[in-house]
C-alpha cells in the first residue's frame, strides 16, 4: 500500500526520487485505518497530498467519495489540478459552476466521483442538502476540512458557517475517517478543535520554520515613503510575489503605483469583477503570477489560503496584519521550493486604525439581533432583506453577512428562511448573544493586535518568536532573519525624490463620484415625488472627491479641518482648484453651490465661498434646508439614507435655465444627499450639477 501511494507521490510531483515527507505517510496510513487525524503543518508540507492519496486509497478498497470542505474558490481550483494528476476526479459545486450542478449530481449517484469540494456556505443552501448531502451522507468514504482553524470560536479567522460542519460531521457514519488540516493553528486552537470533532482524534504536528525564509521589519509610518521603497526594492528583488494591503483602496492605489514606476503589478481583492466573457478575472490573476508574467500582486486578504506558487520570491506586507497568524500564513507562502526568499513586513501610522475597525466591527451588536428579531415577529409572513432594511436603519450587509448569518448557525437558530423571506422561530424568544464568548474573543483580538505589536520591534530572532507564538514544540534561531545577521537585510532607506513623488501621488488619487441612476425602492421620498429611474435630466453628472478621508495625501487635513479647526485650510482650497483643472468638466460650471448644514454652518459655505474666489466664478448659497433630520452619517442603508433627506431641502432659485454648476459637501458617504440636491437643482433649470467633496468616507476594507 505504501509502494503504491509513494509511486503515485512521484508521479504528481512528477520527481521519481521524491519521498513522503516526516509524518506523511503516517497521516495517510490513519484515514486509511478510519481514524480521525489533525494535520497542523506549515504551508506547502503536502497536506492536500495527504486527502487526495488517502482517497485514492480508499477508493481502491471500494469506499464512496471524499467530501472536501474548502473555504476558497482558488484553493478549490488549484486542489482539483492536483487531484488530476494523480488519477483522483474531484469536482466543486459553488456559484461559479451552476451550469454543472445537475451533471455533478448524477455523477455523485453513479459514484463516478472521488472528491466532492465544497465551500462552508454551501452547507446553508437548502437545495445542495436536499439533493446532493441526503444522497451522499451514508456514503461518504472521507470527510475533510480543510483550513480547519476556521471552526473553532478562537481562531484568527473564524467562520460561522464552518459551524455547520459539526453537524454534518454528526449526521455521516461514525466508522468514516476525518482529517482535520490547518498550517495555522496555536495550542488554544488546536484544543478547540479536538474538542469538537471529537476526543479521539489524533493529532500530527510539524515544525513551522522555513529555512530558505529570511524575515525582516520595518517601521515605515508613512505612506509615501513605503510606496517609495517598494518601488525602489522590488526589482531588485529575485522571482515575483505577493505584496499584502489590509485595504482594497490600498490594494488598487500601491498597484497602480508600482505600473507609473515601470513595474508590472496587479491588485486582487474581493470586489474584483469576471470579464465579460465570463472568465474568472481572480483566476486570471493567479495564473499571471503563477506563471511569472507580473512581478508583483499587490492583494488583500482575499488571496488567502489555499494559494500555492512554491517558487514566490518574497511577501511584503504594506501594514502590519491583526495577529501573528494572520502574517505566518501569508508570509509563508513565500521560499517553499527556492533557496532564499524575503519576508517583509512595513509598518504604517495606519495599522491600528484599521484593526480596531475590524475588532469593533466582528460580531453584531445585541441591540441590532434585537431589532431584528422584534421586525420578523412582527411580521406573519416574514420578511426579505431588503424588507428588512426598510424597517431597520442597518445596512444590507451588516443584516446579511453579521446578524442573519451569526444567527443561522446558532442551535437552535432563532431564524429560519422560507422562500425569500425569514421568519423567527421559537428560540427568538429572549434570545441573547453570548456576551462572555464575544468579550473574550475580543480580548483575544485585541491580545494578538498587542503581540504583532511587540513583533514588529522584537530585537531577538523573528522567525522563532513566530514559532512560539505559534506553540511550536522546538522553536530554534533561523540564522536568516535581519536580527540574527545584519547581512541579510534589504536597504531600509529610499530615495528622498521618489519618497516625495509619491506624496505628490497620493495627494492626486482624486476619487469618482459615480451618479446614482435610480431611486430607492418603496417610494422613499414621496414628498418630491422621486421614485424609479432617475432620468437623465434630473442626474448629477460623475463629481470629484479630493480625497478619501482621512488617508494619506489630503485626508487627515480634511479630518483636522473639520473637527479641529473648523475650518478648511487655503491648502485644501489649492488643491481642488488643482484637481478641477486636470478634471475638466465637459460642461465648464460658471458657479459654485453646496449643501447647508445645521451642526456646521459655516464650514462648507465658507470654503465653497474660497474656492469660487480662487476659480473667478460667482457662490450662490441657493440650497436651503427647510426640514430638521438626523444626521445622514447615522442612516446606515439606502432606504434610511433616502428617506431621511424627503423635503428636507428647498433650491431658492426661480424656475429658468442656468448654466452648469458646482455643488460642494465636505463629506460624501451614501451620495443621496448630492442625488437629492442635484435633482432639486436640475428641476428647477439647471443645465448641469457636478458634485465635489472634499472626502469619500468609504474604508472599502476586505
């Protein structure tokens, strides 16, 4: 049996002299004896090699298929071309494929499949269980789940729906053999996870350390001048790899940079769209970097696990990541098959900002479960999620991605989903989150942000304080890291004139504000009477944002002037002069507008007012607020946002044709406030409306 799974080791490594790696082997021979194992290894030991032989295997003996639990499309892509080369058929069903759903089903019936991969969500789709779980459940010869860290309440990357798969787990034989994998995985994980696929399981585990790696920080707080050193540093670099930002902005904006400086890079991140022809535009991307033909991808978290290019020259971290975790999956990925490669990790005076809004940001509050289940009892019918949204000021992703999906894995789950509509079940009677269980996962998010912290200014040896973090039974000096020999390191410095060009970059990354083309549903603004379509003589046209706020270049400025100084500084008025002239509205405006405010009312006023001075065009303060509303910051989804602005304003204008015009906010979040006041503006004659701000308040994290 070993003979055999080694031949076909060589023949997917296509390397004839290859040989299991320590503890291969052994793992293989336990799913074979229908035990339950945990495989914690460092990324790139084999780990997929150990499922895909072992269903081999155990197909030989006449077991039924393997069920693959795999959280990402790319680790299901790259699983299935090495399923391929050793004679195993796996397949995936997902969102991507739903033309070959019902062929895949057939072929699970006339057990013509090795491997059926699916991801963690599946698992809540009522069809998928009806028809392919009820079918294969008794006949599942190995149950995988892969990235298993994802289960338990204490990893860094916790999923609800991994959840789910306890129940699975429970309802297949009890003789099936389990395998648990994760590279990532600490003493306090590791536990969790054994106690809840079972006492019984059998845990392999192999140090982490990566000889050819060689680790080295550095505290570079601004922005600019990390951009300037990457610019600087990569093509010196040897191979290509993998550039991490915790932002998608930032994923766009360092790749974009990197192309003006004569580098070949592209961003990956979550919003990234499929061409038109259908092709995976991420898989595209994967495969340009496989393949060497882009130097650097420059990527959020999206390209996580599962990704495998063994020859990867380096992984950058453009800020710091939240937890020790975090950063030893991703800078892992770099050296698995070369002799040298670099990990290195830039610090940016960003870093807490966004890892506290992550924090702040992982569990739904109490007060919004509650809201939530007193709309659906209410209700005899249920109601959708846009429905939802009309009766709670959440947004449609705080409903969807944070409350219903953190309550449909709770058992018994207070909700449940009857067509398009939920409907709350019994167990929402007095139900409350687990406020211990959420505190002190919080605190741990908080102690890993504390220990990435000390990482970064560890004098000691940096690949053995990831070791320890890590629980690894021998932690040891790596002899590569830059505190363990100096030689090793890369230049720390930059050019001053790129450092400065890049300052001169960020302050150009001028924002789109892209025209709403249609009313919310429900007739949110029966007042004015706009609802459906917004017609195109009653659209604002593509407006300007000097900035994101409070990001590099313009916005801590745009943050100091409002809060601070209450006023905005002639610097801010400069450069949207400067931003109107390379913008160059197809329709010059020959005046200036804004919109009213009652907290602040002379702050946008005042600087509209500067910048029609410094363009030589006329402030005409013709918008009125002639209704009291919240704030539109507090108004969380495009139906509150829109209903909250119903005739509250008035345009103190007669009705006559006027030329194009400018209409200045400071802040721009929703864009319902300038869709408004451009509709009020145009029905009165104005020919055209451009809006302007001065910040887009979008974090557009991952």
């Amino acid at each position: 049996m070993k003979t055999f799974a080694l031949d076909l080791l060589r023949k997917s490594l296509q390397n004839d002299k290859a040989e299991f790696r320590d503890k291969q082997w052994e793992s293989i021979e336990g799913l074979i004896k229908n035990e339950r194992m945990l495989v914690v290894q460092r990324t790139g030991w084999g780990k997929s090699m150990v499922y895909f032989l072992a269903t081999r295997l155990l197909r030989k003996k006449g077991a039924g298929p393997a069920l693959l639990i795999s959280p990402l499309l790319s680790l299901m892509r790259n699983q299935i071309e090495a399923a391929e080369r050793i004679g195993v058929k796996a397949v995936t069903i997902n969102s991507t494929n739903t033309d070959d759903w019902d062929r895949i089903e057939q072929e699970l019936l006339q057990n013509s499949i090795d491997v059926l991969i699916i991801s963690p969500e599946r698992l809540a789709n009522d069809k998928f269980r009806d028809n392919v779980m009820s079918s294969i459940a008794e006949r599942v010869g190995l149950f995988v789940v892969d990235e298993a860290h994802c289960i338990s309440d204490w990893g860094h990357d916790f999923r609800p729906d991994y959840r789910r798969i306890i129940r699975v787990l429970n309802a297949i034989p009890s003789n099936v053999p389990v395998l648990a994998t994760t590279a990532t995985a600490n003493d306090r994980v590791v536990n969790d996870i054994v106690s809840q696929l079972g006492i019984d399981i059998k845990t392999i585990r192999g140090a982490l350390v990566r000889d050819s790696l060689k680790l080295q920080n550095i505290n570079m707080p601004s922005p600019a001048a990390r951009m300037a050193w990457l610019a600087e540093t990569i093509p010196d670099i040897e191979g290509s790899g993998i550039i991490y930002t915790l932002t998608i902005r930032d994923a766009e904006r360092v790749a974009e940079w990197l192309r003006i400086n004569g580098i070949n890079a592209e961003s990956y991140h979550s919003q990234i769209t499929n061409s038109a022809n259908g092709a995976s535009a991420k898989e595209i991307l994967e495969q340009k970097l496989l393949k060497n033909e882009i130097k650097a991808l420059v990527a959020t978290i999206a390209l996580g696990m599962g990704f495998d290019k063994p020859d990867l020259g380096f992984v950058i971290h453009f800020q710091r990541p939240a937890s020790v975790v975090h950063y030893y999956q991703q800078v892992g990925r770099a050296g698995r098959a070369v002799d040298e490669a670099y990990g290195i990790l830039l610090c940016g005076e960003e870093d807490d900002h966004i890892a506290d809004f992550f924090i702040r940001n992982a569990f739904p509050p109490q007060k919004d479960v509650t809201a939530l289940l007193n709309a659906l009892e209410e209700s005899d019918i249920g109601l959708s999620i846009k429905e939802l949204q009309v009766k709670l000021n959440l947004s449609e992703s705080r409903i969807k991605e944070k409350i219903v999906k953190y309550l449909t894995v709770e058992s018994p789950s207070p909700i449940t989903k009857i067509g398009s509509k939920w409907q709350a079940t019994a167990a929402a009677i007095g139900y409350e989150i687990d406020k211990a269980s959420v505190e002190a996962i919080t605190q741990i998010r908080r102690q890993e942000q504390t220990q990435m912290q000390e990482y970064m200014n560890h004098s000691g040896c940096l690949m053995k304080f990831l070791e320890k973090a890590l629980d690894d039974p021998n932690p040891t000096l790596c002899k590569k890291c830059v505190n363990c020999n100096r030689d090793m390191l890369l230049p720390e410095e930059c050019d001053i004139d790129l450092v400065n060009r890049a300052a001169i970059y960020l302050k150009r990354s001028y924002q789109p504000i892209e025209p709403r083309k249609q009313w919310p549903a429900f007739k949110q603004l029966p007042t004015y009477g706009f609802s459906g379509n917004i017609k195109q003589e009653m659209r604002a046209e593509e407006g300007r944002s000097l900035c994101l706020w409070r990001d590099a270049g313009w916005g801590d400025l745009v943050r100091k002037g409002k809060y601070d100084d209450e006023q905005f500084s002639d610097d801010l008025v400069t450069a949207c002069k400067e931003m109107i002239k390379k913008w160059a509205p197809e329709q010059a405006p020959e005046w200036v507008t804004c919109i009213p405010s009652e907290k602040h009312p002379e702050l946008v006023p005042d600087f509209a007012q500067r910048l029609a001075n410094v363009l030589g065009i006329p402030f005409v303060p013709c918008i009125e607020k002639v209704k009291d509303n919240q704030q539109q910051k507090l108004m969380e989804n495009s139906l509150q946002q829109a209903r909250n602005l119903d005739s509250v304003f008035k345009v103190k204008l007669e009705y006559k044709s006027y030329s194009p015009c400018f209409l200045v906010d400071d802040i721009v979040s929703s864009r319902w406030t300038l869709t408004v006041a451009a509709a009020l503006l145009r029905e009165v004659g104005c020919q055209a409306v451009y809006p302007m701000a001065l910040a887009l308040n979008s974090p557009r994290m991952d």
